[in-house]
C-alpha cells in the first residue's frame, strides 16, 4: 500500500497510527462484535468511547471544568449562525475581527441577527496582515468579540490571543485546534469543523464557558441552542458517532505524541522550513507579513502563472496531491496540519526545487 502526501486544507490526512486502528477495529470494536458505526449512541460501548474522546480533548487543551464541550454536526458554518444566536443574550450588537474570507463569512451571517461592529479589517491590505491590536475599535458594549485565529485561505494566523477585557471572546478554530497549546480560559466560545487536526468531516467541537450558556435569543431552534446539547451531553440527537470515535483516536495519538507543545514544536519547524524556502526562492513567493504567517496553511505562488497547471500535474506525479490554492485566491497553498509529516514538507521543498530547475 503506499500513501501519498496529501496537502488538503480540508477534509485533511489523519494520522497513518489511526487509520491503521480504525481499520482493525471496523468490523469488531475491541470484542463487542460490531463496528462503532452500528452502535447506538446510547450503548455503554459507545458512551464509552464519547467519555474517553472528551475526557482526552480536556487534558490535551487544559479545558477549565466551567466549560462544557459540545460535540456536534453542522460544522463551523452552523457555528456562524450559533454564536450569535447563543451569545446576544439581548444585546444588540457584536465585534468581528475581519481578517479573510471565513471572518467575512461569519460577518455576513451575524448581519442576520444582530449590528455587526468591524473592529478591525485587514481587507484594504488584501488581507496578507493582521490589524495591530492597538488599532482596533472595540465597543465596551459589544455582546462577543469574534474572530478568526488562522484563515485557512489566506494562511494568516494570529500568534498571540487578543487582550478584549470582559467581554467574551469567541474564536473559530476551524484550522488551528490542536495545532499547539491554547489558553481556553481566555475565550468565551471556542469552535471548530473537525476535518482538519481534529478527525473526519461532520464533527464540530464547541468548547463554550457556561455562563454563555441558556441565553439563547427567543425562536432559536432546539438545534441550534448549545443549551439543549450542553444539558444531553452532545446526544440530545444522533451525534455523529463515528467521528466522534475517529476523533479520540487522534486526541490519543496527540497524547502519545507528547501532546499539544510537541505538537507545535513540531508545526512550527514544519512551517518555518518550508517559508524559508519560500523567502529564498526567487521563482516561489508568500505574500503574508511574516509576523502573521500561518503554520498551517501556507500559501504560495509561482513567479509564472501559466506553470500552475505543469506545477499540479508534475507534483501529482511525485505523490504530492491538493496543493491548488483557493480558487478565491489562485496560486498554490499547501497545508500542513499535525497529520502532514515532516518529511511530507521535505518532500514538497526537494519536489519545488527540482520544478524550478527544470522548468523556469
Ligand atoms: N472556518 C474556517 C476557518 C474554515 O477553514 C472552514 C472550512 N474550511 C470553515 C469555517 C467552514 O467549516 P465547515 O465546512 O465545517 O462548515
């Protein structure tokens, strides 16, 4: 069997240890006589298994006890909706942080419920920056503070938490969760699509301070209020139960691993070798203030355009696969979460290297 080096923003690779698990385990979880996907939600089997993925994510992230972790479908996108249906709480009005394409998605959706305040944008920089923090116009009034810790399009990251006094900050995670150690008690709601450090697309993790919690505006469906799945454990409804499994195992792996500082010891030495290519390259180029560059998600593009498609079709053939940047943006991106090994990135440098020798 061979593997190739898939650089995906999302739906990503997982860790080779746990497909290798999940395959032994398919047919028979550890002598149960069936797979985890055919198992009630309610089964002592599977609460088992939901018990132990969530009792891992909370040590790996030092998760505070007076937060609850909610484990849902919907991905990010429903989170959009959630946030300020949930965190309103009668208030008129909440803070976004436009940094790229997902904070505007966000922007756009919050607009359906509330006055949205732009505290700070990067757009008139083409969003290759992040908004000086001194900058920012914060409404003392504000409902939350939204914002997005690393565009997974632009591949720009913020790495330090933003200081927003009381009011509850609220972070989409989607593409950096787990990527390195977080300090949850800084934030109000924590939220993220899985399918990128976490497991398998159709989970979505929210980590919310309880006192956010039971608000929610008049009309929110049963659904949509995280109330109702904080109160059920995250099985108020059917949760997506595979994912929710394939997710402990990486949260296991995690832990074997060293867990989230060997995790980002690891990103960043990935991230930095691979921009140092970059910055030395005169064919190669990132647009992104270096202060802000993403160690996940990094973008580049070619000093000739119309080698793009050469560029894709030669990388496939070396076994490097999904390096198309957004099609917002053009160019190459390639991500490289905590399941892309080190040699994964050696292997796209030796890759790029070789493509400019032959080809500009
Ligand atoms: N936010 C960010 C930062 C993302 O990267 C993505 C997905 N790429 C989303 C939100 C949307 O997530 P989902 O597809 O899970 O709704």
């Amino acid at each position: 069997m061979s593997r190739i080096y898939n650089f995906s923003a999302g739906p990503a690779m997982l860790p080779a240890d746990v497909m290798k698990q999940a395959a032994d385990e398919m047919m028979d979880w550890q002598g149960s006589g069936m797979s985890v996907m055919e198992m009630s939600h309610r089964s002592k089997e599977f609460v088992s298994i939901a018990e132990k993925a969530e009792a891992d994510l909370r040590e790996l992230l030092e998760i505070p006890d007076n937060y609850k972790v909610l484990f849902l479908q919907g991905g990010a996108s429903s989170q959009f909706t959630m946030v300020p249906m949930n965190l309103l709480r009668g208030k008129e009005s909440a803070d976004y942080i436009n940094t790229g394409s997902w904070s505007k998605k966000a922007i756009a959706e919050a607009g359906r419920f509330c006055n949205v305040h732009i505290a700070a944008s990067s757009e008139s920089a083409n969003f290759t920056t992040i908004p000086s923090r001194s900058d920012w116009s914060l409404n003392p009034d504000a409902a939350y503070v939204h914002y997005t810790p690393n565009e997974t399009i632009g591949g720009v990251e913020f790495h330090t938490i933003p200081d927003v006094g009381d009011v509850p900050l609220v972070a989409d995670m989607s593409s950096t969760l787990l990527s390195r150690p977080v300090d949850v008690s800084q934030y109000g709601v924590i939220y993220a699509g899985a399918q990128k450090n976490i497991g398998p697309a159709g989970l979505t993790i929210i980590i919310v301070r309880d006192d956010l919690i039971g608000e929610e505006m008049t009309g929110t469906p049963t659904m949509f209020s995280y109330d109702t799945h904080a109160k059920a454990g995250s099985m108020y409804n059917t949760p997506p139960t595979y994912s929710w499994y394939m997710a402990g195992l990486v949260f296991s792996w995690i832990r074997e691993k060293g867990g989230l500082t060997a995790m980002a010891d690891i990103n960043k030495r990935k991230a930095d070798r691979l921009y140092a290519f970059i910055d030395h390259s005169d064919f190669y180029s990132n647009p992104v203030d270096p202060d802000c560059r993403s160690w996940m998600n990094v973008p580049f593009i070619l000093a000739h355009p119309d080698l793009d498609g050469t560029f894709l079709e030669q990388a496939k053939k070396a076994g490097l696969i999904t390096l198309k940047g957004h099609r917002s943006v053009g160019g190459m991106r390639a991500s490289i979460y905590n399941a892309m090994p080190e040699e994964g990135v050696d292997a796209l440098i030796a890759f790029m290297k070789e493509f400019v020798k032959k080809n500009a």
